[in-house]
C-alpha cells in the first residue's frame, strides 16, 4: 500500500480506497477553484454578447439567446455559491 494504513490485511482494500478518494479529491479541488472565476465571466460575456448583438441586429433572436444564457449563467453561480455557503 502506498497511500494509507490498515490495521490488517483485511482491512487493506477499504483503507486503499480510502486513500484513493481522499487523492482523486485534492485533485479536484483545483476544478472547483478555477470554475468560481469562470462561470462568472462566461456570464458576463454572455450578457454583453448578446446585449451587443440585440442593439446591433433587433431582429436576430440570437442575440436574447446570449443574453439569456449569461443571466441563467449568473443565476446558477448565485445558487452555486450560496450553497457551498450554507453547506
């Protein structure tokens, strides 16, 4: 066993998967870090994505499509945030 201690042989397989998830956590921690400061920006980006494509062609419904993304985007980092909060 590299990562962790078991008192037994019997013991050794869960004491190894133990260490393996504590090793595939620590690995993700670092996705959950960059995605706080990702989300918020493809909201942002969204938004004036589309706000811009509104007031450059009205006629385009593509660009409230954008623009709705963005806010749905913001929302779920709202909510995201607010629970790992209270969690």
């Amino acid at each position: 066993m590299t990562n962790g201690l078991a008192c037994s042989a019997v013991c050794r397989p869960v004491a190894e998967d133990i260490a393996q998830l504590q090793l595939v956590t620590l690995r993700n921690q670092g996705i959950y870090r960059s995605q706080r400061l990702i989300q918020p920006a493809m909201a942002v980006l969204f938004v004036v994505t589309g706000a811009s494509m509104v007031y450059s062609y009205p006629s385009w419904s593509l660009g409230w499509i954008f623009t709705a993304a963005g806010v749905v985007t913001g929302l779920a980092q709202v909510v995201s945030s607010r629970r790992r909060r209270t969690a």
